[in-house]
C-alpha cells in the first residue's frame, strides 16, 4: 500500500478540532512531568527485560531501518541504534525531541523528528519495522486516530515489514479502585521530592495518575496530573490492523511473549506483518 499525492493534507484535515486540541494538551502534560515519569523508569533494568523481544522483532522483520512513531525520551530509539541499525524517531512534542537530542546526540544514522504518531512519515514503504510502545497509542483521544495512526505505521513499512504495538491491558484491573504502583522520594531541580504514580480503571477509560509533591520546609508544593487511556480491545487492533492492510497479527501477554489473556495479561502487546 502506498500514500497517494496529496494524503498528508487529507490526514490532516481529517483530525477534529477537539482531537488535535486533546493531543496537544496530552504533549503538554507529559512535557511538564517528563522529569518525574523519566525519574519512576529504571531504563537499564527496562531495557534489559525488553531486549530479548525486541530482538526477536528486528529478526522476524529483517530489520535494517527503524521507526520508533513516539519516541518519548528516547531509549528505545537509541537501543537499536546500537545495534547498528538505522533509526528514525518521532515524538509530537518538540520539547521532547529536543532532550532525545541532548540525552543521545544525533549520530549518523539516528535522526529525530517532530511529528505525531497518526501522521505519514517522509518516506513510506521504507522501513522494516515500526514501533509505538510504552502505552502511547491508548493516549490517543479517540479510537479514530488510533486507526489512523495504525494505518500510518503500516504504511512506513515495507511488503513485509512489521510493526509493534505495546498498551497496557487495562481489562485486568478492577473497576474503580486505583492501584499504586510505585513511591519514590527523588531529586527533581535539586529539590528532594516524593513520586507516587497509579493507575485505575472506570468502565472502558483508564487513568493514569501521578503525584509530585516537593518536600520543602517552608513551602511545600504539589502537582498532580490525571491522565486518560483509552480501553482497547485486541479484537479492534486487529481489525485496524487488517483494514489497513495486515496479513498477519498475532498478540503477546508481557514482553517475555506469553499469550495475551485480557483477565490476567498485564500488557498487550501486537504484531502484525503488511500483506
């Protein structure tokens, strides 16, 4: 499948008001708490359990060329760079781009770009394998721009090519309550701080939800920010997937590639291959 002439505007004028201003607001949020996200993730210990999938991906793909849609801080970006592929990373958010740049450089080979995720990239059908992981398709604002943005992903690759899509099983969680996972007191500005992120989950919307608080004698601060998942289902990606093109799609449980079970997997992770 390849973007006709004149696609990039037609994607465009097909985003509402209301979904790009979601987007928008959801790359501000995550400018203002990158440092606390970014002070929650142990990369190395990430990485470490991540790699073994993600090498089985490069393999099953063939890989030589990488798109990482929403990159984020970037460390999944620069892992395959590392590896000695040639990588293409995107993030929405310009101001994340710019630390990508200031946390990893810009090596030959490993090019950052700012662009959201449901948007064609300068070249498609060139890549071998694209990724959008680390919960960031279920951030999109509606189910529409997800589809657009697996379309999108499906178009970059090659015949053949794969691309990998990672949220968070939100089917697993109970209804209503919150679950805390993590507290941590860290540094942040030079300021001793405590950390505390959860997630829960009301009908088909999931909230992500973090607490700073700076823990200043004289004047001690808080900041909190709720942020919504979207519920998807494996039934819908795969028919997203399908509709855009897919030949094979097939679904993993957590990054060890166990089955996913919606009642008790606690990621949803999907491959699929263009036909």
């Amino acid at each position: 499948m390849t973007v006709p002439a004149g696609a990039a505007l037609r994607e465009k004028r097909a985003v509402s008001p209301s979904a790009e201003g979601m987007l928008s607001a959801m790359s501000a949020a995550f400018d203002e708490f990158t440092d606390a996200y970014e002070a929650m993730i142990d990369w190395k210990a990430r990485l470490a359990r991540e790699e073994p999938f993600y090498r089985y991906a490069v393999n099953l793909a063939q890989a030589r060329k990488v798109l990482d849609t929403a990159c984020g801080t970037g460390h999944h970006a620069a892992m395959f760079h590392s590896w000695g592929l040639r990588v293409e990373a995107a993030d929405r958010s310009a101001a994340m781009i710019r630390r990508c740049r200031r946390l990893h450089g810009s090596p030959r080979d490993l090019r950052w770009v700012v662009r959201s995720f449901d948007r064609p990239v300068d070249a498609p059908g060139t890549f071998d394998l694209a990724i959008c992981v680390g919960n960031s398709l279920a951030l999109a604002p509606d189910r529409r721009t997800v589809a657009r943005a697996i379309r999108m992903m499906l178009a970059a690759v090659r015949p053949g090519g794969w691309i990998v899509v990672h949220v968070l099983n939100l089917w697993r969680l109970p209804d209503g309550p919150a679950v805390w996972q993590k507290c941590r007191r860290v540094s942040l500005d030079g300021r001793d701080s405590i950390i505390v992120k959860g997630v829960h989950r009301a009908g088909r919307t999931g909230y992500v939800n973090m607490i700073v608080a700076t823990l200043e004698a004289n004047a001690p601060q808080m900041r909190h920010e709720s942020t919504a998942l979207l519920g998807l289902e494996a039934g819908e990606l795969k028919d997203m997937a399908a509709s855009a093109g897919a030949s094979i799609v097939r679904f993993f449980g957590d990054y060890q590639k166990h089955p996913y079970r919606r009642r008790t997997s606690e990621d949803m992770i999907m491959l699929a291959r263009r036909g």
